[in-house]
DNA sequence: GCGTCCAGGTCTACC
DNA sequence: GGTAGACCTGGACGC
C-alpha cells in the first residue's frame, strides 16, 4: 500500500494531542544516495531543516498557507523514500516539495558521463554526488543566501536562526517554518539589525521581503525561466545583496551549473588541491573546469567537497 | 573583560 | 570597466 494513517500521541511540553498522520512513498531514483543529497551543502544545517544523521531523518518545517506549521519526515526505506506529514497537510503540496527539495526529476546522467573521465571526479556517479538540497520555496533560498555572504558560517546559521525564531509560523511541537516574504516584510530594517543581527544586510533582508510580497520580484519564476542562464543571472542581480558569488549560487539551486558561485572558501580549496597551496587567480579556476561545460559549477562543488564523501562513505 | 584586528561578499562612488 | 573603501558581525588574539 502507497498511503497509509494512523493517529500518533505526542507529547508537548505538559500536555500530550492526539496528531493524525499520514504517510507514503516515493521511489528514489535511480542513484539517488540519501545521505549524500541531504549533506551536499550546508543547507540542512539550516533550519528549518534538521537532520538526524543516526536515525536517517530529514525533517522539514513548511507553513501551510502561510500561517499554520506542520514538520514532516523524509527517510529512505529500502528503495523508496517514506514521507510522514500531518494529514492536515495535502498529499500534493508535501510531495511536490519533497521532490523539489531532494531534486528527484532532476537528471545527472550528463554529469555523470562527464566527470566519468575526469580523475578527480570519477567517484561522483557512484555517490550520487551533485544534489544541492534546496528549499520549499525559491524565497527561503534566496534570502538564506543573501545570509551567507561576507561572514561565517556559524554566522549564517545564527541569522536564519534568529528568523526563523522571530518570523516563522509554529507547529504544535514547537518547531517553527521559514518566515514567509508577507511576514519579513512586516518588519523594518532595524529589527533585522537588531533582533536578528543581519548587519549591514538588514536594509537588503527588508527591500527583498517588501520586494517578493508586492509582486515586484517573483523568485519561484527563475525556477521555471526560459532565459538563457547569462540573462537570468542579470535578472538575479538586479536583486539588492545579491552579487556574482550569491547568484552563481542560487543559479545552482534553481538547477543552473554554468558559474562556478567562487567564494574564499572554493579560493582556498582550489589553491591548495590544484596550486601547490597558492591562491590560484579566478581566470586559472574558470580554466580548470571549463571542460564541463554547463556542470562547472558542480564539478566545482564536488570536486572540492570530495573528502566530505569519502568521511561519509 | 576589554580592545584590536581580521575575514567575508556586495554596494557605491570615483577614476 | 576597474578599483578602493565602507558596511557589520563573530571569532581569534593579546593584554
């Protein structure tokens, strides 16, 4: 059977409710490696992410238009994914997610037949490396990016903390969903200074909400955008807070791998893997990974996360 | 505990 | 088009 319930009772704080749940499966795709498409990049260590690494669970809060939260659980189960959600929670809008998030339409196979010939990445394939977990929403990843410029990451994880916290709608167990772009942009530029410590990126935080709930930016449209990657990347840019590294950045979230989304951190990598441990000039990475092509920015990516692999495996 | 310095990416003004 | 300086925070370091 593909979809079952059954009525769950949770403890609360001092009180226990009955929750009614559901769940059911998806097939994983062909090389789809769980932990490996979860842990690609940072973002499930965002909230309102969280991974239990031990129990092989990603869970996920999600506001159901807007208001109400639910948590919902995404494990692997042999060769399926199991997915239990709050029934209240149609089917549709948490399968839909899921397969955003995890990028179960998304082919590799091109990726993969390139980097088959390429030394430092013929491992890639057999990991099913390559699947940068994203967001819900094209808004969550837009304004977590903003989040990680120009500082560290436990900086980065602080602000989108703090958001969450402040903005977001909460669940009966307390976790909380990502503000949506109506309830960021409620709020002034000094709150994001003061309240969630975004610093001199608190004037951009306020312009982008104000920007997403008028209408006058539409990020989940980049998702689905016919421009050719170089024009959508202006559009991208036109966005205040987002320069050359947070567009190549969510480029690659919106499943674009032509920019390599250079940052210091990528600068040090390359220079120590591929330059003797010197800082290698950006034209000289471009060079290095020019043969891939449209995949650069995900060589890149696997490239230099390739230890992360080899702990996990 | 306090002060100083530094890393980090983007924006703006200026050339 | 290219470049310098400002922006702001947290962490590291010295005192």
């Amino acid at each position: 059977m593909d979809e079952d319930l059954r009525f769950v009772f949770l403890r609360f704080g001092t009180t226990i409710q009955c929750v009614k749940e559901k769940s059911f499966y998806l097939k994983i795709p062909a090389g789809l490696h769980f932990e490996n498409a979860v842990c690609g990049h940072g973002w499930y260590d965002l909230p309102p992410f969280s991974f239990d690494s031990e129990a092989r669970k990603l869970r996920y809060t999600f506001a159901i238009d807007g208001k109400k939260a639910a948590t919902w659980t995404i494990s692997p189960s042999k060769e399926r994914l199991r997915i239990i959600a709050p029934a209240e929670m149609g089917r549709g809008v948490v399968e839909n997610a899921v397969r955003r998030m995890l990028r179960l339409d998304e082919g590799f196979q091109e990726f993969y037949e390139l980097t088959a010939g390429d030394p430092s990445l013929a491992w890639a394939a057999g990991l099913g490396a390559g699947r940068l977990l994203r967001s819900a929403t094209v808004f969550e990843d837009l304004i977590k990016t903003i989040c990680t410029t120009n500082c560290s990451w436990s900086l980065t994880r602080k602000m989108v903390a703090n958001l969450t916290d402040a903005l977001g709608a909460e669940c009966i167990s307390g976790n909380r969903a990502f503000p949506t772009a109506e309830a960021m942009a409620a709020r002034s530029p000094d709150f994001y200074r003061n309240e969630i410590r975004a610093g001199y990126r608190s004037d951009y935080l306020a312009e982008v909400a104000e920007g997403v709930a008028s209408g006058m930016i539409d990020p989940e449209s980049w998702l689905v955008s016919d421009l050719p990657t170089p024009e959508l990347k202006k559009e991208l840019l036109k966005v205040k807070g987002i320069g050359t590294y947070a567009a190549e950045h969510l480029l690659k979230l919106l499943g674009r791998y032509d920019g390599l989304a250079l940052d210091s951190w990528l600068r040090a990598r390359f220079a120590e893997k591929h330059n003797r441990g010197r800082p290698a000039p950006d034209a000289k990475i471009a060079r290095h990974y020019k043969k891939f092509g449209k995949w650069q920015g995900l060589a890149i990516w696997c490239d230099m996360t390739a230890d992360w692999f080899s702990e996990k495996s």
